[in-house]
C-alpha cells in the first residue's frame, strides 16, 4: 500500500543544523524526515535519530553513506556539542528595552550602557536619550526592528548566531546558518548556465519539481529536448485549457473583466495581451501585435470587440485599459455597442499619479532628492552598507513596491520608521573609524542624519501619503476584487491629510491633486456602487447615504442590468438591504462582516433580496487594475518575429501556458512574503534613482565589493501595513460631507 505523503517546509522554529539536510513529510498526523543524500525515509526517533544518521554514528538508525564529509563532520560536531561550545563564547546581545517596564531606574541602568553597545546594532537608552524622539512612527520602528536584530560579528566559519530575545532576560537563541550543499550548487550552476531569473525559486512548482526527482532515486532521467517541446507541452496545454473552462463556468455567476494589457518592445512594437479577471483566477487568453494599427481608432475597436464577443458579453462588467486617449476614444465606443458593460482606466495608475503630484511639490521633492542622496551613498559601498544594516537589525531603508513613484513614498516611510537607528551609527566609533565618514559623500550623509528639518519633513509626507499607498495596495491585490474598498480608500486618504494638516488652506492643495486625477475616472459609477454594496461600509454610514452614490448605484443598475422589470425589483429590494431585514440582520451576519469578503456575504445571507444579490457580487467581484505580471522569460514579441507558422503555433502555445501558469501562482506567491534585497536586478527599474550612484569614484571601488557583503536576513522586520490588516485602515463610519462634496462627479445632497 503506498502513503500519502505530503512534502511540507521545513518551518524557521527549527534551529538544529541537520533539517537543512532533510525533506520533512506528513503522513496524516505523523512528521516523517527523508535524507537528502541517501533518500532513506525515517519514520520516527526525530532529529537526533537523523544527526546520527548524518555523523556517520551507530544508534538506532543505519549510517548514510552518501553524505558529504563536511555535512558529517558538521553534524558530528553538533552530537559533540562543539557548536554549542563555540557559541557560548559570543558575547550577549544587550537590549534596548526591558519589557514591560518603564520604570526611571532601569532606564538610569540602561543609561550606563557602554557605547561600543551600538556596534552590535543595538541602540543602548543613553543613545536613544540623546536623540529626539519626535514621532510614534520613529519610536515603533526602532522597537520593531530591534526585536529581530542580532549580532554584528558573525564570522562566516560558525555554524550557528546568538539572537538576543528582548523579553528573556539572558536567554540566546541558536540559528542555523545554512552550509554549502552539493545539491545546491548543482541547482545553482543549472540556473547560472541557462540564465533563468534567480526568483524562480519562489514558484510553486519549484519544490515539487525537486521531490519528483529525488523519487525517481539516483540516475533518474532527465526529459529530452523534443519530450519538453513534445508530449510534455501537449500535456500541460490540457491542464490549463481545463483550468480555464472551470473559471470560464464562475463568469456567468461573478462577472468578469477584461484587462488590455500593452507593451511596448525594443524595436518599438506595440504588444496587447488580453486576460480575464473574476476572483477565482485571472486566466491568460491571447497576445497580438497591435504596431501596424494602434493609433487607428477603428483597429482597436474592432479589437476589443472581437474579444469581448469571445469572453461573452452578457459576463463582461467592464474593460480595463490604461489610461492613453486612443483608449478613451475607444472605450467610449465600446460601451456604445455594449449598452451592458463598462469601460475603465487602470486605478493603480491614476493613484501612482496623484503620488507623481504629490511629489512635485517642492518640499517634498526636496526632501525626497536628500533622502536618495543619502541611499545611493549607501547601497554604492558594501562597507556602509553592512554597517547601515548592522544597526538595523538586517533592515533595508529602501522599500521597493508596485511602482516608482509609491516607491519613493514607502521608501521615506521605512527611513522615517529608521531614523534612530541611522543617527546612532552616524554617532558610533565604528563610524568614526569608517574610512568614507570624512569624504563628501559620507559628511553629507551625516548632515542629513543629524537635520532634524529633514526627519520633521520625512514623518509628516510619510504620514499623509500613507492612506494613498494603501489605496495602491488595495487596487493592486491579488488576493481579493477591490471594487467595494477603493471608494472608501479614496475618503480615507482625504480625511487622514484634513486631520494632519488641519487648515483648509493647506489641505485643500492636496485634496485638489486627489481630485483632479479621480475626475480622469470618468466618474466611474462602478467604485461608488461597490461602496454601496459593501455591507461593512454601508452599515456604518450615519444618515441617509449621500445622493451621489446612490446616482451611481442607480447607474450600475441601469447599465449592467438590461431588463426593466428587474431593475424595478432591485430598486424595491434596495428597502430590504437598507432595513437589514430577514437573513442581512441576524446575528451571524453582522458578525460576518468582519470576515468575510464583502461578495461572499452577499453569496451566503442575501437570499432575501435574490437581484440586488446577483448584482451585488457582479459588483464587487471586479478589480481595478491592470494585473502587471509580463513574464519576462520568453518574450511575446519571440513569437511576431518568427515567421514559419508550425514554429509560431508552438510558441503561441508556450507562451499561453507559461502566462497562465504564471497567472494561477499570483496569488500564492503574494502571500508569501519574501525579503526583498533592493540590489536585486529585478528592482532596478523601480528603485533606480535610490540606489544608482553617478558620482563614486574610482577609490570607491575598493569598498564596493558585493563579496564582501553580509548576507540578507530572512526574517527582516517590515514597517508596512500587513495585507489583512486593509480593512482596519479602511474602518467604519464615513461622517464627513466636505470629503463626499469634493469627489468630482458626486453632486452634493438635496
């Protein structure tokens, strides 16, 4: 009888050095442990069993014979307690707060600390006296970030690192330092020799590709080249072709969109992919060179046309494109010749635009083009950089995300979040004895730490672009349909930079930005329906909800919903959802409202109100954004250059599966969060103008060596907001008619 293994990670809590040696499987409620060189399964007697299975010792176990000598010697020393015995002559790391106390004379003792403290990254209270702590934001960053710093001198012979607990008073935690394994090198020079992306290790076929091959056991046969272009590629298009027709059968239930994505080549090309959205899964249908007739409204049109005819389009709830006229044009048309669907801008744009305003004023352009000066000096100078890291806790103060210009702002954020750190550095003896801290770069470097102006300027952008940010994040996600959160992203954001900033005078001008980039909407009625439709927004909303949402609401229905006689019956049904009645006021349901997503609770209590149901999950079942997710291993514009139709065929097919498959692990791959190094040449595009230095010289270079580097920590601590935590910034209550009166396109209430 053969078990059902199921291959699991093995989890971070782990500290003993041999489960980087293992793959862990479960088999029910039992963990098994399978060797990586000998692939014998151990069904029981743990880890230790398994060490000695390594170290070549006799026990309870046979010894493996294929292991490598280092491993085993390093697993033989671990048995002895060498490891443990060199450990204890690293020193303790100090900590930087006593939990849960605040009292005077602990912060007197913590004050006595040496200075040398802050060289292990650890910035002792007499430091943290001496500087002005004029923000929560400074203060919760320093306590995060501390929480997982460790030791500075790590020397790259030990196998294993101290890391202080700040709440265990002289408790040291082991971590196991990864050793060099064959198998790893093997991989490695495979990825090297083709050229492959480095972040493919993050895909989701990654780890079963390796647990196929150990199965097979040793001298396992790789596929031929025609197998990979043959029955292998035939096999795979089934899968996904049926992966598809499962998604294409939620169309008709959910709605769906259409999303034009456009491409522009080396040589100039114009390349339009087109995928459909509904939350189950966002499915690749086909590209097509557009170069020969873009700017022809008449090409496009036809285009689109053809496409939504393909899709369906009584399951069409909009169209998706960027925001270019020819588009506007063209989507006017559209909507012309399909009275039931919606065309749409991409929202992720016109929110990176506001961001694009934002930064153009002159304080806080000024502000960011300090605080690029200072991360170009930085990233350019391993030495720095490892410092700059060290007093971190393994932190980067440069954050990459969804585009360039939210780039900068998250990027002012996470430094704001840093700001103690960087000015204990700039204040240490390791600094001082830093060869590049009396150069130009390095003196400006100090001056900008030291300027309080420039921190007082840093906290205050990071605190009114914040709620922009989110709202990018939210209409960028993955993980769930943003059309019932972007309206009250958008109100959130204007009520945060009122509160911040007080007079009318000086919030207005931020407001105006705000608005002028929502009016290049078109007033979509689509995100103020979805607001509507939201349960938890529209619950918490006091009085009578404002008279042009419910203008859009009546929008929607009229234009997604053909039939007379059911629009009159979702208009009586709107009662019903107003009132709460049947199922929507039960206990349960008001419950629900925290936990589930704004479309399923219509899908389990809106029974009672069956149309507005159906057209409440169209609703908020669509995103907003263009997904944004080329691949970029093999190149779409490969297939328009190739001429012989056999070999396009077969490229057009790789293409589909790869995007697809692509596609299915979005969402996988985004709840898994992975440290990001901003000199990773997948972020050079975004972080470019942070970390590219025109002016290092040439005996720069001597401290430039990547070699030199330290590692990157796996575990570092993130300053933003985590994913489920959007509905909380988003809140409840919604008071405000300044806010709902200056949304362009929302007339204001009778």
């Amino acid at each position: 009888m053969e078990l059902n293994l199921v291959p699991i990670s093995n989890t971070r809590q782990k500290h003993d050095p041999a489960w980087s040696h293992c793959q862990v499987f479960k088999n029910g409620e039992r963990l098994q442990i399978k060797c990586m060189y000998c692939c014998k399964m151990f069904k029981g007697g743990g880890i230790h069993r398994f060490k000695e299975h390594l170290a070549g010792r006799k026990g309870q176990g046979p010894i493996c014979e294929q292991v490598p000598q280092e491993v085993r010697a390093l697993m033989q020393d671990s048995l002895n307690g060498v490891l443990g015995k060199h450990d204890n002559k690293q020193k303790a790391i100090p900590k930087l707060f006593s939990c849960g106390s605040s009292s005077p004379h602990v912060a007197e003792k913590e004050n006595s600390a040496s200075h040398d403290d802050t060289k292990d990254g650890i910035i002792p209270i007499s430091v943290l006296n001496t500087l002005e702590a004029d923000s929560d934001l400074a203060l919760n960053g320093i306590r995060e970030v501390n929480k997982g710093s460790r030791g500075r001198k790590r020397q790259r012979d030990q196998s294993l690192v101290a890391k202080s607990d700040p709440c265990a008073k002289n408790d040291i935690e082991l971590v196991p330092i990864r050793v060099e394994n064959p198998v790893h090198m093997a991989i490695g020079r495979f990825l090297y020799d083709i050229g492959v992306d480095l972040d493919s290790v993050y895909s989701v076929h990654f780890q079963p590709m390796i647990d196929a091959i150990v199965s097979g056991g040793s001298g396992t046969v790789p596929p031929s080249y025609e197998d990979l272009r043959g029955w292998i590629l035939k096999n795979v298009i089934q899968e996904v072709k049926e992966d598809i027709n499962r998604n294409k059968a939620m169309w008709h239930k959910t709605g769906c969109s259409i999303i034009v994505e456009q491409w522009s080549s080396k040589n100039s090309r114009i390349l339009l992919s087109f995928l459909v959205y509904c939350p189950q899964a966002t499915v690749f249908l086909k590209s097509v060179d557009a170069s020969h007739a873009f700017y022809s409204p008449d090409y496009l049109f036809e285009l689109l046309k053809q496409v939504v005819e393909e899709v369906g389009a009584e399951n069409v709830v909009q169209v998706i494109t960027n925001c270019d006229e020819q588009y506007f044009l063209t989507g006017k048309r559209l909507m012309e010749s399909f009275p039931s669907l919606y065309w749409a801008p991409c929202l992720t744009h016109c929110v990176d635009m506001m961001l694009q305003d934002f930064g153009s004023l002159h304080w806080i352009n000024e502000t960011i083009e300090h605080a690029k000066s200072l991360t170009r000096f930085v990233y350019n100078r391993s030495v720095v950089l490892n410092m700059m890291r060290r007093f971190t806790g393994g932190n980067d103060i440069v954050e990459p995300v969804l585009t360039r210009f939210a780039t900068n702002f998250a990027t002012l954020k996470r430094m704001a979040g840093l700001k103690l750190n960087l000015q204990a550095m700039v204040s240490s003896q390791d600094w001082l004895e830093c060869p590049y801290a009396k150069k130009p770069g390095g003196l400006a470097m100090s001056d900008i730490v030291r300027n309080r102006s420039f921190w007082n300027s840093c906290i205050l952008i990071a605190r009114i672009t914040n709620p922009l940010l989110r709202v990018l994040e939210i209409a960028g996600s993955k993980k769930k349909a943003a059309m019932g959160y972007i309206y009250a992203g958008i109100y959130r954001a204007k009520e945060t930079i009122k509160k911040e900033l007080v007079k009318k005078n000086d919030y207005m001008v931020y407001w105006k930005i705000i608005d002028n980039r929502w009016e290049q909407q078109r007033h979509l009625p689509l995100y103020a329906a979805g607001f509507f439709l939201n349960p938890k927004f529209f619950y918490s909303t006091e009085g009578n909800m404002h008279n042009g949402i419910l203008s859009s609401l009546f929008d929607s229905i009229e234009r997604l919903v053909p039939d007379a006689n059911t629009q009159d019956q979702i208009v009586r049904e709107i009662n019903l959802y107003r009132n709460a009645s049947g199922d929507l006021g039960r206990p349960v349901a008001v419950r629900a409202l925290d936990n589930l997503l704004p479309g399923e609770w219509w899908s389990i209590y809106g029974g009672g109100c069956p149309n507005l149901q159906q057209l409440a999950i169209r609703i908020l079942s669509q995103t907003c954004s263009l997904i944004g997710c080329k691949p970029n291993k093999i190149s779409i514009e490969e297939i328009h250059d190739t001429r012989n139709f056999l070999n396009r065929q077969r490229l057009s097919d790789l293409v589909f599966v790869q995007y697809n498959l692509y596609l299915r692990q979005m969402v996988l791959r985004n709840q898994e969060k992975h440290a990001v190094d901003p000199l990773s040449f997948n972020n050079k595009y975004i972080l470019e103008d942070w970390i590219a230095d025109n002016e290092v010289y040439p005996e720069d270079y001597e401290g430039s060596d990547w070699m030199s580097l330290d590692p990157p920590v796996d575990n570092r601590t993130t300053l933003a907001l985590p994913g489920d935590e959007i509905e909380d910034f988003l809140g409840t209550g919604f008071i405000d008619l300044d806010i709902f009166n200056g949304l362009k396109g929302v007339k204001e209430e009778i």
